[in-house]
C-alpha cells in the first residue's frame, strides 16, 4: 500500500507520485482521476474562486492523464483511465458558475 498526500493542481506532485507509483508497483493499469473542489464563484466576481476550481477539477485531470497515461501505454498491457466530474459541473446551481 502506497498513501501520499499530492495537489493536483501541481503537475509536479503528480509526476512525484506517478514515479513512485512505478518504482513501488512497476507502473499504473487503472488511473482514475476524481478530486474535485467547489465553492462559490461568480461570473463577474474575482478570478481567485474561478483558478482554484478550474485548476483543481479541469487541470487536475488534465495533468494526471498526461503524467501517467504515457507509462500505462509504454508498458504495452491493458489499462484504463477513468475521469469523473460531478453534479455541478451539469446543474450550475446558483452562485457557483465555476
């Protein structure tokens, strides 16, 4: 078992855990990116609500596909990258754009 803490906003922290990952278990088969943050935002608020989020639940998926899905597809067996998202990103409640 393997358990570190990594921001997934920082594809640095991502590249850390997809080296031990391998070093530990000799690479990835399943990926699943899932951290999600919330909160409240607005259309014509601040950015700052806007970059947590975006960096969080769009890069954050972006950086874990590009930092571990190239070592999946070099080991030449099966695997599979699952992203999930959640409600919001569907419904836009009020007070939450982001």
């Amino acid at each position: 078992m393997l358990a570190l803490e990594v921001d997934v906003r920082r594809r640095a922290e991502l590249e850390r855990l997809e080296r031990e990952v391998r070093e530990r278990f000799g690479g990835t088969d399943l990926l699943m990116n899932n951290a999600a943050v919330g909160g409240e935002s607005r259309a014509l608020g601040t950015d700052g609500p806007w970059q947590h989020i975006l960096d969080t639940n769009l890069w954050g998926v972006i950086h874990g596909s590009q930092v571990f899905a190239p070592a999946m597809i070099a080991r030449g067996r099966a695997g599979l990258v699952v992203n999930t998202g959640s409600k919001q990103g569907i419904t836009t409640p009020p007070g939450d754009p982001a």
